[in-house]
C-alpha cells in the first residue's frame, strides 16, 4: 500500500517554490540594481537638452530611480511574498537536512557518540537511547516508535558484523535496498484528528481561491482589447466620434475614456470646487459641453487646464489625476485613430493625431506654433508677430536668419541658445518624397489590377549621417515620448486608403503603401505626413496615378512545357485510373491482360484519365442536383 512521505513533499515543495523564487528575485534585484546607479538619466527619459528641460528631468529622476522606484505598491507586495517564500524555502531546506534521504544513515550520529568511540560507550549510548524512546514508555507516539527503530539499527550496525558490512557497502545495516514508491504528501493529512482541518481547507482552496483567482483573472483580461485600450473605450470612441468631428470636441471625448472613469469621480466638496475655479479659467476655449457626467466635466477642465497651461492653481489629487490621463494619451490617441480608420473618416483622423500634437506641447488651437520654442510666452509671440519678418508658423521662424528671429530681446544668452538648438537641432526638419511604382514590372506604367506601391520617404534633415531621432523636446509633457511621425494617405473625397504610426529614429525612412489599383483613369490622392508630437510639421502634398487599361497588356503565353503538365495526371487521378484497370482485369483474362498491357499505347491511357475526368466531373453535377432537390424540397 502506498504511504504519504514527508521527504517527498518537501522535495515538491522545494521544486515548486524555486520556479518563483528564482525569477522573483532575480527581478527584485534588478529593480534595486537599477534603483541606485543601474539606470542612466537617457534610459529614463531625463534628458537636458536645453535649460527648459530640467525640471522635467528632475521630476523623472525622483519617479523612476532611487527609493520611489521601490515605492510601488506591486514592487513591495511582491517582495513580502518572496521573503514568506524564502523563509518557507528555507525551513524546508533544513527539514529535508534531517528528514530526507540527503541525510545518510549514520550509527554514530543516531547514538549521539564520537565515531572512535569505543564499544562500551556504544552499549551505554544504546542502553539510554532505547530505554527514552522505548514504545512502552511512549505509547501512541510515532515519532519515538520511529526513532526506537533508528536506535536498534544503528547499534545492530555498530556490533553485528554482517550489519556492519552492508552498512559500509550500501549505507544501510539491511543490506541493498529496494525501490520504494510513496505519495509526495504530508503523513499528518493521514491523522484522524486532522481531518476535518484538511477538509476545510481542502474546500478554500478549490471552491474558493482558485474560482476567484481564474474569475479575477479572467474579468481583467476580458477588459481589454489592443494596445491595452479597454473595450469599453473603443465603444465610446464609436458611439463619439464622426464625421465632422471638431479638434475642440476631441478634450470631452477623450475624458470619457473607461479607463479614468473610476479615477475621475470627484471625492469631495473642496475637489468639485476646485474644479469650478479652473473651469472659470479654462470656459472661454473649451467647447459647450455634450454631455454633463461629474466623471467627463472633471476630465475635460484637467485636460483644458493643461492644454492652457493653467495647471499651476492644481491640488496634488487633481494634478495626479490629470498627469494620469497624460500618461495614458498616446495609447488613448492611437485607439481614437484607429476608431477613425474604421469609420473611413480621414479628415477626423488627422483632427486627432492635432489632438495628440497639442497634448505633447500643452497648446491648444488658437494659440502661436511658437510657443512649443524653450521660454517663450504670449508676450516673445507678440514681438515676433509684430516685427517686420511676421512668421506666424515655426517652420517661417527657423527659416529667418539669427540675427532677425525676434522674440528674444530679453533673454539671457542661455536662453537664447536654448532657443536656436531647439530649432536647429532638436525639432525635425523633415522633407517628404514620394514614387509610386510596381513591384517587378517592365515598364513604369500601373495597369488595372497591379499592386502598386507608393513609397514615402521622410528625411530628417536636422541630423547628421548615422545619427538617430532622440525624445520630443516637450518640457510641459510629464513624460518622455518618442518621436514617429503618420503617413495617411486617402482619396479627395476624405475615404482613408492607408494610415500608419512610422516609428524609425533614422535620418532617412522609406515607408511603402501597397493597394491594388482601381479601374482606368486619373486618379489624385491625398498624402498626409504628420507628426505624432510637434505642431507645424505636417506635409500635404498630392499623389497623382494613371491607371492603365490592362488590356494593353501583351497576351500571355503558356509555355508548352506547362501545358502538358496539364495533361498529366494528379494523384488521385492516378488512384481512380488504377482501379479502372483493376476492374478491367477482372473481365478478361490474364493473358490478354498481359498483352494488352505491353501494347497500350499512350493515347489509351491519356483516354482513360479523360474519361475519369469526366466521371468525376458527373458525380459532382449529380451531388449538385441532388441539393437543388433539397432546396426546392426545404422551399416547398
């Protein structure tokens, strides 16, 4: 009969835990690793660009390294969870030191004497070991009964000369042991008295932990669909968005997002009034509102008063709950875009990835493109837009030489200097090239049908042979953000034909549009290169395609070759032609067969697949007529 083993459970347990363990705190010291010195600022995104740029660094380096990296709450419960695990790893490791088969049977241990003791200490170890664990002075004791047995072995090991040998030999005084299969599970489950204990826990653990975690598990999961947007979300952006939806309707929509739905309710009185002062603020440029929700009236004001920059008046509740909704904006965005992909709504495509720019730069539609330049306020804005070289746009700006690029009067020479490597360096200066062409064609012309591509080329000219595109200067945007620009491309009556987010940080991009190409004629499109981060950088320009009458195409000829691979028969054809021939043998005779065989010549055979051909082509017709029977029969 099987027996429950303690060893054996220990083992179990000792495998089972190490598969968490190691990769826990692997992962816990790593974290400390990069906490103190692992991690460099660019790795966390708090570069210095220019001046502007540092209190944005600074508040990224005391989020993401040092003690606020350890701070979390999913960091610390993991790490109480590994120390239980490592205390229990532990405590088994030393169970197993004095319980398990690691521990090899020793006389000498067992009798609690030196091993050049003599054999008179040896009698007297045994005398006093087996009169304390003797089962008569212990009654109803296991533990004594086990380690009176111990006790008698380890002398029989010790004084008999054939136990002593075997012990020596195999390290047991038996002899050679047999294999032994038992149940890795703790013997106390076996005692009565522990029954109804394990029976209870028996119950938490299937009818309650495992249902609740698989349910936790599953409810969460079930939450979200690509790029870790909630459904919930889509479905909003679906029933919100349309076809003449405005830039300035975007804020509203974009707060009742699922995801801040919890986070946004209003607490407290303080809170909605805090509320009500910064929308005081803010009214004059947001949209009249569609909808009244505490949850969409709070998102929209925090979302207003960061795109106004008017987030200085904020308590540290309604400023963690705005920087939230930041943090959230590019995955937010993206799902919005591709809700307009869907749709086939173009011109609300490109009103969303502005959306996503004047995020990026805390500006909002009225405002000058020049404000997302280091320093500068409304007040530089009215210099430049008065002075003589009016540039109303940031590409205008950077195209003045130094010396007349107003705005700067009362800046420092650091300022100054922030300015000029913002502009030259840091903001890409791209130009758009386009081709359209297809793939392995003789000639350039694009006929009905082909699978043509137009490719984009995007080259930043603002960086050197080799050099690659860093974060996007946004020193009012809480967190680092890669730059990657949108290629839309779409018909002049605004149906989308492709729109994709170009994520290469190379000084020259090539990105390729394929779609099959639709009838005869001229054809314009519309080709949109925006960026996902800057104002003012977008490209618009046109793509013009002639389309051919493919009946202008030489005829194709089949090779000969490939046309008697035609005539040849498939597998099962040669399947179905032998048991033609088997059936042919059967009426005739064997040496008829065997003449026949010798003389047939290729026509014949060629025939016969024909006919089997046709065979075949019949039993489909007659299944086909077969289920017009049962249609007209289900009809009538």
């Amino acid at each position: 009969m099987l027996q429950y083993d303690n060893s054996a459970f220990y083992f179990f347990c000792l495998s089972t835990i190490s598969f968490y363990l190691i990769p826990s705190w692997y992962s816990i010291l790593n974290r400390v690793y990069n906490a103190f010195g692992g991690l460099t600022d660019k790795d966390v995104g708090a570069v210095t660009r220019t001046s502007a740029e540092k209190k944005k660094a600074e508040t990224l380096k005391k989020e993401q390294k040092g003690l606020a990296m350890l701070s979390s709450t999913g960091f610390l419960v993991n790490l109480l969870v590994t120390v239980i695990f490592t205390i229990l790893f532990v405590f088994l490791v030393v169970s197993v030191a004095n319980e398990g088969e690691l521990n090899s049977f020793d006389p000498f241990s067992i009798l609690e004497v030196d091993s050049n003791a003599d054999m008179k200490t040896v009698k007297k170890a045994y005398r006093d070991k087996s009169l304390k664990y003797h089962p008569d002075k212990n009654p109803n004791n296991p533990a004594a009964e086990a380690k009176f047995m111990m006790v008698a072995k380890a002398y029989e090991a010790l004084t008999d000369e054939t136990a002593r040998e075997n012990w020596e030999k195999y390290g047991n005084p038996d002899g050679k042991q047999s294999l032994e299969v038992s149940i890795g599970l703790p013997s106390w489950l076996l005692d009565a008295e522990n029954r109804n204990v394990v029976l209870v826990i028996y119950l938490i653990v299937m009818v309650g932990l495992i249902p609740y975690a698989v349910y936790s598990y599953y409810s969460k999961s079930s939450k979200y669909g690509e790029k870790d947007v909630m459904y919930d979300t889509y479905s909003w952006y679906h029933h919100t968005l349309g076809e003449n939806t405005l830039i300035k309707s975007l804020p509203e929509f974009f707060a009742g997002s699922a995801e801040f739905r919890q986070r946004n309710i209003p607490k407290s009185q303080a809170e909605k009034e805090q509320i009500g002062q910064i929308m005081s603020l803010v009214r004059a440029s947001m949209q009249k509102p569609k909808y009244n929700h505490p949850v969409l009236v709070k998102g929209n004001v925090l979302l207003h008063a960061h795109l106004l920059r008017q987030t200085d008046g904020l308590s540290n509740e309604t400023m963690a709950a705005l920087k939230y909704m930041l943090k959230n904006s590019a995955a937010l965005v993206d799902a919005m875009i591709s809700v307009c992909q869907y749709q086939d709504n173009m011109a609300t495509a490109s009103n969303c990835i502005e959306f996503g720019q004047y995020i990026t730069q805390a500006c909002w539609v009225r405002d000058s493109q020049l404000l997302q330049l280091p320093h500068f306020t409304a007040e530089e804005v009215k210099h430049v837009e008065k002075a003589k070289n009016k540039s109303n746009s940031i590409t205008a700006y950077r195209s003045l030489p130094d010396d007349q690029k107003k705005g700067m009067a009362t800046f420092t020479d650091e300022q100054k200097g922030d300015v000029l490597k913002c502009l030259n360096e840091v903001i890409p200066n791209v130009t758009v090239e386009t081709k359209v062409f297809v793939d392995d064609d003789e000639d350039d012309k694009v006929y009905e049908g082909d699978l043509c591509t137009v490719r984009v080329i995007i080259t930043r000219n603002n960086l050197n042979e080799g050099e690659k595109a860093g974060l996007v200067h946004a020193p009012r945007f809480p967190y680092p953000k890669l730059e990657a620009w949108w290629v839309m491309l779409g018909t002049r009556e605004g149906k989308i034909v492709s729109i994709e987010k170009v994520t290469s940080p190379n000084k020259v991009v090539e990105h390729n549009i394929k779609f099959l190409a639709p009838r005869q004629g001229t054809y314009e499109f519309d080709l949109m290169v925006k960026s996902n981060a800057y104002i003012g950088l977008d490209v618009k320009m046109p793509v013009t395609m002639e389309i051919h009458d493919n009946s202008a195409l030489p005829e194709y000829k089949i090779h000969p070759d490939d046309a008697q691979l035609d005539d040849e028969p498939t597998l099962f054809e040669e399947m179905l032609n032998a048991n033609i021939e088997q059936d042919d043998s059967d009426s005739d005779s064997d040496d008829d067969d065997d003449d026949d065989d010798d003389d047939e010549p290729a026509s014949k055979k060629k025939s016969q697949i024909t006919n089997a051909r046709k065979a075949a082509a019949k039993d489909d017709d007659d299944d086909d007529d077969d289920d017009e029977v049962e249609e007209v029969y289900e009809q009538k």
